[in-house]
C-alpha cells in the first residue's frame, strides 16, 4: 500500500530570485568567453543558461487546503502540502488534489427494512481527503469509490434496523437516530479505509415507507398512537374512580353497597372514558330507583 510521504519543496520565491541573478550572468558570460577565445567556456556558459532556461518550468502554486501529488517516470516522489509558489523538478509530474471538507448527499434508496418492509431512506456524509497518495493510486476514482461505497453502507445499515421498534429497548431507524448515525459512519469509514478518505460525519437525511406501503404504515402508526392514549385515559380513569370512592368512604357521606359501588364505577368509567360529552339525567328519586 502507498502512503503518503512529504516532498521538501523549497520556496519558488528564492530559487526565482536565484534564477533571475544567475540567467543574466550566464549570458553575459558567453561574449566574455568569446572575447578571450575560450570556446569551452563559453559552450559551457550557453549550456548552463540553457539548465537554467529549463528550471523555470519546476515552479508551481500550492493553495490553502490542497496539495500537489509529485510523479517521476510513474514513481512517486512525496507530496507538497505547504501553501505558496513552490520549485520542485520541472520533470516532475504535478497533480493537483483538494483537501478540503465536502458534502455528499446520496440518492433516495429503497430496500427492506430488518422487518423486511419497503422504506426509502437516503444520508449525508462530511468527507475530505486524508491520505493523497492512497486517493490517487489505491483506487481509480476516489470520489466516485466514496458514493459507491457510501450507498452501499447506508443499504447494509438499513436492512439491519428496523424502521419502527415494537419494544421498548429495541434500536431503530426512526427511534435511534444519534445511534444509527454512528453506527453508518463507522460502516462507511471500514468501507474507505484503502481510499486515503476520512468520513468526518453521516446522518440520515431522509427516511420514509415506500409508497406502496406508506398509507398501510400510517393508519398503523395511527392505531398504535390511539391504542396509546387509551391506556392512559383509562389508567387515569381508574385512579380518579378510586379516589372519589375513598373520599365518600371517609367522609361517610353516602353509604354504598357494593352492587351501588359497581354501578358507580360504571358510569364514571363511562363519563371519564367515552369520546363524547355524557348527558346528565336527574334522578328525583332514591339511588335504588
């Protein structure tokens, strides 16, 4: 495996000032040498201004948050991350890639939940490029392998949970959405491990039943909610019931039997428990009549 190793770069500003100091001086030397019948030197004059004429195409920029991957002949030579103009070998081959922060966010996905329903579900993930030489010679399209890799991952993830938990310790998409998360980048950064590439943060962006189902799920979800509110209505029917009886039992206000008390608690479990105002009825009468 290729690993990414710094390449010394010197500063473009000092060997520019170099060069501009040396390249007339060379050529200034060639009459001189001429002058004196030096031919040697002044074939080495114009050979050296010729080496200097070359090293002009060794300079290069480097911007905040990129780097520059250095090629000789299909070796790698190191990688230059230090901002500024830079001189390296002019015959060295300078590939440019981004080191900054990126978003991508994936497609709307379907695939079968762990209760084996059909939901679309879709995610986001913060990425930036780590490693520069893995990015570039490890895999053919390091962004590309990242999308892929991406969708793939958030697929397993998906088939793993599911979307609703019917127990109450249970772990699921829609219930765990801080636990999900972390569980789709620790999948997604096994996945881009060989990629040079970091996943810095992936949540899910969109999670929905299949529209097949979507209607089925809701009027579902929409039981469950009643079924819900009817334990607790009747839960405080029964306590309100109770202690309206232990209260008339202190008080010895009334003296009930208990075919009274049953009758009692019928009717306030009706009034307390039905979906629609009760309407009174006075009795004139005694309690048994």
């Amino acid at each position: 495996m290729i690993r990414e190793r710094e390449h010394p770069a010197p500063s473009g500003w000092l060997v520019l000032t170099v060069l501009l100091v040396a390249m007339p001086l060379t050529l200034l030397a060639v009459p001189v040498a001429v002058q004196r019948s030096e031919p040697l030197l002044a074939v080495a004059a114009i050979v050296l201004f010729a080496v200097e004429a070359v090293c002009l195409g060794g300079f290069f920029v480097v911007n905040p948050n990129e780097g520059r991957v250095l090629q000789l002949m299909g070796s790698y030579r190191g990688t230059v991350r230090n901002a500024g103009l830079r001189w390296a070998s002019p015959f060295y081959t300078k590939r440019s890639i981004s080191l900054r922060v990126r978003n991508f966010e994936s497609g709307r996905l379907k695939v079968n939940d762990n209760d084996g329903n059909p939901i679309e579900i879709a995610a986001v993930v913060v990425w930036k490029v780590v490693d520069s030489a893995e990015a570039f010679f490890e895999v053919d399209d390091y962004a590309n392998y990242m999308k892929v890799q991406t969708e793939a991952a958030l697929r397993n993830l998906a088939t793993r949970y599911p979307y609703d938990g019917h127990q109450e310790d249970e772990v699921s998409l829609r219930g765990n959405t801080a636990a999900v998360a972390g569980e789709l980048q620790k999948e997604i950064q096994d996945r881009l491990s060989r990629a040079g590439v970091q996943a810095i943060e992936a949540r899910i962006s969109h999670l929905a039943y299949a529209p097949e189902i979507a209607a089925s799920m809701l009027r579902r979800q929409q039981a469950g909610a009643v079924v819900a509110a009817r334990q607790r209505i009747v839960e405080g029917a029964v306590g309100m019931v109770e202690m309206a009886l232990e209260l008339l039992s202190k008080s010895n206000m009334v003296n009930l039997d208990e075919d009274r008390k049953a009758a009692m608690v019928s009717n306030l479990l009706v009034v307390l428990c039905g979906e629609r105002d009760p309407q009174p009825v006075v009795n004139t009468g005694t309690i048994y009549q």
